[in-house]
C-alpha cells in the first residue's frame, strides 16, 4: 500500500495535522519522508495512532506510551504498568462513584439547607481536609437515610 500524506492520516484518524507533527517531534511516530512540504506516513501509522489513543483515554502520559513502543516501532507494553492503571481506573471509578451518590443526595435532601444536612457537612469536610483529585469518599458508601432525610437511590 502506498503511503499516506499528513491531510490523508488525519483524516482517518481524526487526529489534527498539528498533533501529528508534535507526536513525530515526540518520537511517537515517524514519517517516511516528504512530497513536496507534505510529510508522508506509512499506512501501519494509522494503528500506531490507534494505540496512541487507546494509552491517551486510559490516562498514560505521552513518556509512557512512547515506552511501550520497542526499537522495531512494534508495541512492547509491561503487563504490570498495565495493571497499574486498571487498578487506578479502579481507585478513581469508586472515587466518583461516590462523588455521583453524594451529588444525588445533595440534590434531593429534604433538608430546608445544604448546611443543615450532616451528610452534605461531611462531604464539605472531607473536601477541605485533602485536595479534590486525591480526597477519599465522604460517604463509606451510598447516602444513609438520616432523621431529616430520605437518602437518594
């Protein structure tokens, strides 16, 4: 197959030519050279890419995902920094979870304010005690129903 100009691959890809030029500059991908001012691709760029993306929306850095290319440009990804970031997916999937539940609870607590309401206070609390990326669950799990309130499903 012959290969792809720059408008070409961002086409399929859906990646900008911009972030094409700053991902050779990176050494994530390289170019087979030039026709004219255009740069030209081998077509396997558009799996490489692939990969690009799939490392991008599970959260690795740039350095790590162009770690898990070998010097043959064929991927060689550690199995343990695979699991490493399944079980933070994991971490932050519970954190936000429980993030979701206390939102829900807050819009639908009867209590006549937010800050008559012990569990919204507790929510409060926790959020001032640590920074928001790394606080913990206020709530051990879903909101308990309180005297003055019915907790949200």
């Amino acid at each position: 197959m012959a290969d792809l100009d720059i408008g070409e691959v961002a086409h399929r890809s859906g990646v900008p030519a911009s972030t094409l030029r700053y991902y050779e500059e990176r050494g994530l991908i390289t170019s087979t050279g030039r026709r004219g001012l255009r740069r030209q691709f081998d077509p396997g760029v558009l799996q490489r890419l692939a990969l690009i993306a799939v490392g991008r929306s599970a959260g690795f850095s740039l350095d790590d995902i162009a770690g898990m290319f070998g010097p043959d440009g064929e991927p060689h990804i550690d199995r343990v920094l695979l699991v490493e970031k399944a079980d933070e997916l994991d971490r932050t999937i519970r954190r936000l979870g429980a993030l979701r539940d206390s939102l829900r609870h807050a819009a639908n607590c009867p209590a006549p304010s937010h800050a008559e309401c012990p569990t919204f206070r507790r929510i409060l609390a926790a959020a001032e005690e640590q920074p928001p990326a790394a606080a913990p669950s206020p709530l051990s799990g879903p909101p308990r129903a309180r005297p003055h309130a019915t907790a949200a499903p």
